[in-house]
C-alpha cells in the first residue's frame, strides 16, 4: 500500500520561492491500495497528479474529505476526466447542502469554465455516503479496503478515510480540531495506524492568538496532532495541510521540533511517497 503527495498547502495556492520545498499547490493525496487508485480531493495538486497518470485507463476512485473550494478547485485541470478510457467513480458525503455533482457542475459552468462537466469524456459515476450525524462511520468500502467517518468541520463536516490491506493501515484526516472534546472519535478511528495523515495548520500560539484566534476555524494545531497520535498509538505522524504563510525554513523549524515529542514525525512535501 502507497500513499503520494500531489498537495499538501491549506486553503490556497501558495506559489512563492520559500515554499518550494514542501510545495504550494492544495490538498491531494494518492493512495493504492486493495488494487485500486484512490484519489483523494483534488485540489491544485490533483493537477500534476492528472499528468502523470494521463494515459492511464480504468478506474480511478476520487473520495473527497468535503467540497470547500481548496479540495475541489484542481479537478477542472485533472486530465484523465477528459479522457473516454477512463471510469471516474466520485464519492462524497451526503450531508453538504450541495452534491458534489452540484458542486463540480457549477465549478465548471459558463462563465467559470469554457467546458461543462456533462462534456469532459470520462465516464463519471456520483455515489453518496450516507453520515447523517457526527461521527457517523461507513465500513467496509471496496471490499473492506476503506472506512469513513464524519467529523465536525464548518460548516457541514468532513469525511476521515481510512485505508488497509492486511494489518497495515493509512489514515487521511485533514480539515479537523480538536477543542473542548470536539473530534474525540477520531482516536478509536486511528488506533494504531501505521501512517497517520493529519492537518496541522497552525501553532498552538497561532490558534489562540487573542488578536487573531483560530479556534472554531475548523483546523488542527500540530501540538494536538501530537497528542492524538500518542494516545492513538499511530506509527508516524505525516503533518500536512500546511498554512500558506509557513516558509519552508518555518515548517524545517516546527517539525524539528515537533520530533522533540513524537520522534516519527514528519512533514508532507509534494512528492512524498510512503510504503507500508
């Protein structure tokens, strides 16, 4: 099982000199896994993602965490949904007060976008999952490769993928905090996952910052990141999600640190591959 890192920048395109390290382009993240090619949000990563894979043929399976603008703005560029060799299976929660089918369409409308969704040329099936309530789980997706659950994000939530093959596990968790108990479902989720994927977007001094506080923002601090994988027993924590203002040398300084606490920590970059 594989994990590659195609975005791993928070919010939005981050094109400067000091970032081009760890990369700028937004969340998308490729897992195989149970003989499948998952994709994982496409933001503005899915676009060199697209290129590489262009001549592939089959299916490729897109699971999208939520439909914000920063995991969803890439897929018009995403080449092999113009491709008719291609079977696009989409799943997102169905819980947004759009569909994503809704969502994709209106991304890609006049005057957005000169070609509509209805005329990409892959062959694209829409499948809904079911979470009615926070922390609501779906299992056993794709012959048990993958499991779900929804967690608290404004406004409407967001979907946690877990994936296995045997005793091996990878968990993507991105746009989630954790104040005040919210998102303490995640722990049993994780438990002992061998590649633990998480959003750590800002500071402690950064989210609690009086003049500027991020709580209720909907993303993690790396000081609870750290706290969730020691109680969770997680083998390694892979930080991502990473604040468009965090320099590369700022991000070399805060995993340096964060390994002071949680040796196996490191720090997503564009181009990351992890095999378990």
């Amino acid at each position: 099982m594989k994990v590659i890192f195609w975005g791993v920048r928070g919010s939005v395109p981050t094109p400067r000199k000091n970032v081009l390290r760890y990369g700028g382009n937004t969340t998308c993240y490729q897992v195989l896994a149970g003989g499948r090619n998952f994709v994982v949000d496409s933001g503005t990563g899915i676009i060199e993602l697209g290129r590489a894979i262009e001549s592939l043929k089959g299916t490729i399976t897109l699971l999208f965490s939520h439909l914000h603008h920063d995991h969803t703005q890439g897929f018009p560029f995403f080449r092999p949904a113009f491709s008719p060799a291609v079977n696009l299976d989409i799943y997102a929660g169905n819980f947004f007060k759009k569909r994503v089918q809704e969502v994709l369409t209106d991304t890609m409308a006049d005057p957005y976008f000169p070609v509509p969704l209805n005329k990409i040329g892959s062959k694209i099936c829409f499948n809904d999952l079911s979470m009615p309530n926070y922390g609501d789980t779906v299992c056993g997706l794709f012959d048990g490769t993958v499991d779900a659950m929804r967690l608290v994000h404004p406004t409407e939530g967001v979907i946690v993928y877990s994936f296995r093959e045997g005793n091996r596990k990878i968990v993507i968790a991105t746009d989630c905090e954790h104040y005040d108990g919210r998102n303490d479902q995640l722990a049993p989720f994780i438990e002992g996952a061998d590649i633990f994927i998480h959003d750590t977007m800002y500071t402690d001094a950064e989210y609690s910052n009086p003049r500027a506080p991020r709580r209720g923002w909907g993303h993690a601090t790396i000081e609870s990141a750290i706290e969730l994988s020691q109680k969770a027993r997680v083998k390694q924590l892979v930080c991502t999600h990473h604040e468009p203002t965090h320099s590369d040398d700022f991000l070399d300084e805060l995993f340096d640190h964060a390994r002071k606490s949680f040796p196996d920590t490191i720090g997503a970059y564009e181009g990351l591959q992890i095999e378990v």
